[in-house]
C-alpha cells in the first residue's frame, strides 16, 4: 500500500492535514461550518473547466474558490449572508455542472470532483500543492495570535484597532486556498469534513488554545492516513471513510468530553 | 368596564417554591402572593433566579418543590391567562409580521388555529398606544417599540397576570418612565396584575405595591417599607448592608466597603442605570 | 417557422409535462418552507437536508427501488438525527449539521460509487446530484400530489404558530404551543421539501431553490399571506422557466442540451438582484 502511485496520496493527504487541521480550528472558533462547505464547492467548476479546456485542475480550483470570496463579499452585502452562502454554492455547482456537460466523460468527471479521486494525484501535482500549503501555514502562524484574538473576543480586537472585515476577508481566502488544495484528494463535498470535525473534536477535549489547535492538525492526519489505509484495503471511496469517520470523531469526542 | 369577579382570591400563589438547575439550587423555598390589580417587583442581581422564577410560573422550568398556583390553578390550563413579554426582544428585520399580525398571533393563545379577534387586538394595540405603528414591520421598528408591541401581543389573550422580564434594561429614561406609567394604567384600569423583573427597583417605585428581593436564590417578600430595611437585607445577604435614601431612591450598600469589593455586581449596575 | 417559441412541441411533449409537474409542487413546497428557513437562519441545516438526502437517492439506486423514496427516507432521517443532536444553541447547531452532513455525504460517496461499478447505473451521480428532471417517472406524480398536498396543508393549518416560533421561541412556549414538537415538524417538512427538490432539479440546486426565493419574497412584502405567496410564485417562474429554457437550448445550442439546473439556479439569482434592487428603490422612495 505504499506503492508509488499510493506514496503521492499519502504524502498529498498529510500535508493537507497539516493545513486542514489548523485552518479548521479556525473555522470552529469562527462558526464558519457553512463557508467551509460552501467554498470548496464554489471550486468545483474550476475543476471542471480545467477539465473541459485542458489545464491544470489546481489553477482553476484556486481561481474559483477566490471568485467564490468576491461573490460571497458582494451577496452578503444584499443580504442575509446564510443565504449568500446557500445561493454560493448551488449556483456555482450549477455553473461547474454547465462546463461538464458540454465535455466528455462527464458521469465520470463530477464523481472524481465532487468525491475525490485518489488516484488522479500525480508527482507533478505534489510540488504546487506543497507551496500551497506552506503558503497558507505560514500566513496563519504569522496572523495566529491575531486571529485568535477577533476570533474570540471581536470587540477586544477592535479595541486594539484590528479590523474584523479585513480578517474574514483573510480568514475566508485561506479557507478558498484550503479548498482548492483539498479538493482532488477528498472532493468538493467532503474538505469541510477534513476541516471541522478534528477541531470541533479537539475543543471539546482541550481549552488551551495552542494545545487544542495542536490536537486538531493530530487529529485530522490520523483521519486522513486511517481513511487512505481502509479506502485501500477495501477498495471503496476515500471520501466515504472522511465523511463516517469524521462522523464518529465528533460523536466520541462529545461522550469523551462529557464524562 | 366589564365587573370583575369578587372573589379575593389571589391571582399568584407561590409558594416554598425549590428549583435546582443543573446540581445548583437556583431557588430556595420562594412563597409570595400577588393581588388583582396590583404592581410587584421581582429585584435581583443577575443569576439571583429571577428568570428561572418567571419561567416556573409559565410552566417552562419543572421544579422540585413547592407549588405555584395562578388564579387557584395549577398553571397547565391557566396559560392563557397570563401574558409574558420575554428579555431582549429584536425581532428578525425580514420577519413578514406587521405590528398588528404579531398581535392577532398572541391574542389566539391556545387556539391559534382559530381566527383573530380584531376587537382584542384593536384593544391591545390602543392600550400601548401602538396604533401609529400598526401597519409596520415589527422587526423595523425601534427597541422600545417592539417591546411595547410585545407587550399588545401579551395583552391580547385579555391575560389577568402580566409578566415582564427585565423591561426597563436597554430603555432610555423616557421611554423607561413612560413604560412605567403603561404598567400602572394596565394594572389599576384594566385590573391586570403586573410582575416585572429588574435589576434596580427605583423606576417602578411610584408605582409599587410589591416587592419580592432575590439574593441567591433566597427571597424577601413584601411591600417596600417591609423589604428594604437593613435587618431583612442583612439576614438575605449574609453580611450587614445599609440603606441609603436619597429624594425618594432607595441605594443598598453594604455597611463594610471591604464586601462591597467583594460582591460588587449589584452595587455598580445599580449606579450605572443611574449615572 | 410558425413556432419560433417551440411551445408546442414543449407542452405536448410527455417528459416535460411530468417535469414541469414535479418541478412546479417541489417549487410550491420550497417556496413555502424557504420563509421559515430564511427567517430562522437555518440556511446550513436547509442545505445539510438536501445534500443528505443524495445518500437516500444512492442508495435507492443501488437496491433498485424508487430514487423519490430513498430521497425522503434519508432527509427524513437526516432531521430527525439533527433535531437529537441539538437544534437549540445556534454554536452546537452549526458543527451539529455539519458532522450529519458529512456522515450522509460519505454515504452517498460510497454508494454513489457501489451504483456505478457494480450496477452498471453509470449515470447515477449525475441523476442524484444535478437531478434527472426530463427522465422522471410518470407513477411519481401521485405519490408527489400526495406529499406535497399533506405538506402545504400542515403548513396552512400550522403557519401561525410555526411564524411565531420563528419569531422567537419564548413567545411560542409563552402561549403554550408545543415549541419541540413543532421544530421537529419543521425539520420533517424541510426534509420532505428538500427530498422533492433533489429529486426534480437535483441535490446541489436544492438549497437555491429553498432560499433564493424565499428571501426575495421577505424583502418585497410585509404580510405573512403575501411574503408565503411571493416566495411560491418566485420559485415557480424559476424552475418552470428553467425547464423551459432548458429545453429550448437543444435548440439553440446545436442539439446539446444545456442543463435544467444552470438555468434554475441563473433564474433565481436574477430574481434575487431584482427584488434587491426593487427593494432599495421603494426604501429610497419613502
């Protein structure tokens, strides 16, 4: 199981881990479980048009998620920003779904985009999603304490002149980066599973800030290794082991926590 | 005027009433009674249990011991009679109520699948002077306003006990005074006893028939010349505290400054509201 | 040409009058429940039903039964454990909905996958993501009628209490309405609403179709009759228009069909900025 081919995912999917858990934490703090489904969805028709033009699919993954950050910007100004959110991702998903149908192979296409293809990551692809995630951890460690601090105490950060627009701008394009990370390795539909449910799971067991941010990078890699292992030895999606396993993380942790 | 009944029986009977949330004992053995047609005051520091004791009298909050009685009933059956305006009310800017529909919605009560009594509701709506804002968007509408068309909203299911929590936070001075003054028209006019919870008992004190003090979970009940002498509040409070009179204000301070370092909260929220 | 619209051939044509048919009850129902989604900001537990409810819809197909009720049978259940797990303090809701979702979803991925390497039904992502709307089954229709009637009438009889709970639960418990039991009914409608929605128009457009016109019709009106009727009407003009469109595109596209979904989801959001623009210029008028 740590053929060649198998060696890219296992590397691919540590370093998302990496950048998932820590980002995730972040999305917990923030309540931001919707932003984090909605905008990898929002890159699902750069996958498909990458596809459908001949490019490399991370290029238009990234660029998607990012226009997803401006449309969610200007929707959330009209309006209820659930809604912006809600109107997000089925438009963009309507949009990804236009571009696949005028390509070929298309059954084929949106189930690879929309659950993941582990076998669609090559060595080519691992050097940009490395600068990727680096990219992505090093503006998070350089704005953690900052965050942390709008994150939890908003009028605090205020006070200390720290502009709460500006950093969901920044927080809402590391998550669009994240995303477009992600989604070759487990899919549009299943990144926020990656993202939420080992920081939702490691603040329940764990109050110091560092510590739990720390737990929660743990707990997303062994999500990641434990689900490639059981998609390999039982030859069904990786994608399916994500969504049940994250599903029971949470669970444990919530009966863990309460005793 | 319709006559009301003759019957001196109270219209809330509390009594040795035992609450405990969560392995904490909230309330402890609370007995006070409210008359037809007059005004008390619930007075407490927050988490002194004054919303708990709200939320047992409407029948939300189960309690352990004790009884509570509405008009001689137990509450199941008697909700209809009583009208409740909950704490911090902001209604939702897109909610597609007028001020009019959120008040048929509480005039229905129990049988909300029954039409709207359009009397009760132009009653409710005249007695909070609510008319000139009929025909808008509650969730539009200013904090005091909403509050009042709430309060439309309790009064018209034609409820005989009253219950506010904590209308006076939040309510600049006139509009204070003014909600006041409904109060005490709702009560001597329309007979309607009126329970209200706060933190600071000086705005309803012109008129006051009743108070019951909460200090952590424990309860003096009475009128204001019987509650708000030191020897009650000190055997509530557990150390010696003074009362302070000043232009008819009532100011509880507690005769060692060292405890009021302590236990400071309703001390300083009680100066804030008057700053 | 006597018929550059195509109309004729559009009605007369069997496929699409069952489309238009479904799609316009699931409208209908979407419409209506939009108003209680929006207005509670359940917009994630909205969407959560209807990407749930694609588990169903793999699964249906997998044991080769009716994809309808594999839809209802997983939004149903998505409710019911989202409502166990806590509805009430909007923190627990969020990661609540979110952990049901992706359970269902690696749900859906499994047997999205079963479908198509062991059944043969190679279509079957397709059919359950972005809806399978010109390839209904007519015997649907009646089960549909049957739904969507009980669901509106609940919706009728119960609207007051539901409106009032919506606008704040302690006032709803005030009057003695039974606030969980309601909730729960309004989780189930809102399963039942999204379970139709996937199945005509597909899981992805669901959550469009629920909120898009339901928040237009809260800006246009004040009235609760009217902002329930607004909302039913916006959702109707965008999917029947979007089956239509859909259908003209062979057309003009060379005879590749572009999908129903795009143009749905197109429809609503023009909708959306219509009533946004039509709303700031009554507000600048008064």
């Amino acid at each position: 199981m740590f053929s060649s081919f198998l060696l890219h995912t296992w590397i691919a999917a540590t370093l998302l881990a990496i950048a998932a858990g820590s980002l995730g934490y972040f999305v917990v703090l923030r309540r931001s479980a919707f932003a984090a489904h909605a905008l990898p969805l929002a890159a699902f028709p750069g996958g498909a048009l990458a596809s459908l033009l001949g490019f490399a699919p991370l290029w238009g993954l990234g660029g998607f998620a990012i226009i997803g950050v401006l449309f969610l910007r200007i929707f959330s100004r009209l309006g209820r920003r659930d809604v912006a959110m809600g109107l997000l991702l089925s438009s963009f998903l309507a949009l990804g779904g236009l571009f696949l149908s005028l390509g070929r192979e298309y059954a084929a296409r949106v189930y690879g985009l929309l659950f993941g293809e582990v076998l669609g990551i090559s060595s080519a692809s691992l050097l940009p999603l490395a600068l990727l995630v680096s990219v992505v951890l090093l503006l998070l460690l350089w704005q953690f304490p900052i965050l942390l601090l709008e994150s939890t105490q908003p009028e605090l950060a205020n006070a200390h002149a720290i502009s709460s627009a500006r950093i969901e701008w920044f927080f809402l394009l590391l998550l669009a980066l994240v995303s477009a990370a992600a989604v070759p390795v487990v899919g549009t539909l299943l990144v926020f599973t990656l993202l939420v449910s080992p920081a939702a799971a490691a603040q329940r067991l764990s109050r110091r800030p560092y510590h739990a941010w720390a737990l929660a990078i743990l707990f997303a890699e062994l999500l990641s290794w434990s689900s490639i292992a059981l998609s390999y030895w039982s030859n069904w999606p990786l994608s399916f082991f994500v969504g049940i396993q994250g599903a029971a993380l949470f669970l444990f942790s919530r009966i863990f926590a309460r005793n | 005027m319709p006559a009301f009944s003759v019957s001196t029986d109270p219209v809330l009977e509390v009594s040795n009433l035992c609450v405990r949330l969560g392995g904490r004992q909230v309330l402890q053995d609370i007995s006070f009674t409210l008359n037809k047609g007059s005004v008390s005051a619930l007075i407490g520091e927050n988490g002194a249990g004054k919303t708990t004791l709200l939320r047992s009298i409407l029948g939300i909050q189960p309690w352990q011991k004790g009884s509570i009685r509405v008009l001689g009933k137990t509450v199941r059956g008697q909700l209809s009679q009583i009208g409740y305006v909950p704490q911090k009310i902001a209604f939702d800017p897109y909610l597609p109520l007028r001020t009019r529909d959120l008040v048929a919605l509480g005039q229905t009560g129990r049988h909300w699948w029954q039409g709207s009594d359009t009397a009760a509701v132009a009653d409710a709506l005249a007695a909070v002077q609510a008319e000139s804002f009929a025909e808008q968007r509650v969730g539009m509408l200013s904090g005091g306003q909403q509050q009042r068309a709430v309060i439309a909203h309790a009064l018209a299911r034609r409820p005989r006990l009253l219950l506010l929590d904590e209308p006076l936070a939040n309510l600049d001075f006139a509009s204070a005074s003014r909600l006041v003054e409904l109060l005490g028209v709702l009560a001597r006019k329309q007979g309607i006893s009126v329970l209200v919870t706060a933190h600071d008992m000086n705005p309803l004190l012109p008129i006051l028939d009743h108070l019951v003090y909460l200090v952590g979970g424990r309860a003096a009940a009475g009128n204001v010349a019987e509650v708000v002498r030191s020897d009650v509040l000190n055997r509530l409070y557990g150390y010696p505290v003074e009362v302070l009179q000043h232009r008819g204000r009532l100011l509880i301070l507690p005769k060692n400054p060292q405890q009021g370092l302590e236990i400071p909260c309703h001390v300083h929220e009680d100066l804030d509201e008057h700053d | 040409m006597t018929d550059p619209l195509h109309l004729a051939s559009f009605l007369h044509n069997s496929a699409v009058q069952t489309a238009l048919w479904i799609g316009a009850l699931a409208a209908i129902l979407n419409g209506s429940m939009g108003i209680f989604t929006v207005l509670r900001q359940h917009s994630f537990a909205g969407h959560a039903l209807g990407d749930g409810s694609s588990a169903g819809g793999a699964v249906a197909i997998f044991l080769g039964s009716a994809a309808l009720w594999g839809f209802l049978g997983m939004a149903w259940l998505a409710a019911l454990a989202m409502g166990a797990l806590g509805l009430r303090r909007a923190r627990e809701r969020d990661l609540a909905t979110g952990v049901v979702l992706g359970a269902t979803l690696g749900i859906s991925a499994l047997f999205l996958y079963l479908d198509v390497s062991s059944t043969q039904a190679s279509g079957a992502t397709v059919e359950v993501m972005f809806g399978s709307i010109f390839a209904l089954d007519p015997q649907l229709l009646w089960p549909t009628i049957i739904l969507v009637g009980v669901a509106i009438a609940l919706i009728v009889l119960l609207y007051r209490p539901l409106l009032l709970i919506a606008a704040n639960p302690d006032l709803g418990r005030a009057a003695g309405l039974p606030v969980r039991r309601l909730e729960l009914l309004y989780l189930l409608l809102l399963g039942t609403a999204a379970a139709l929605s996937a199945l005509s128009i597909g899981v992805i457009l669901a959550t469009a179709l629920l909120l898009g016109p339901a928040a237009s019709a809260l800006r246009l009106t004040r009235r609760p009759w009217q902002s329930f009727l607004y909302a039913q009407g916006i959702a109707l003009t965008a999917v029947l228009g979007g089956i239509y469109l859909a259908f003209m595109s062979y057309y003009w596209s060379g005879g590749a069909s572009w999908p129903v979904s795009f143009f749905v989801v197109l429809l609503i959001l023009l909708l959306y900025l219509a009533s946004a623009a039509l709303a700031s210029r009554r507000r600048a008028k008064h």
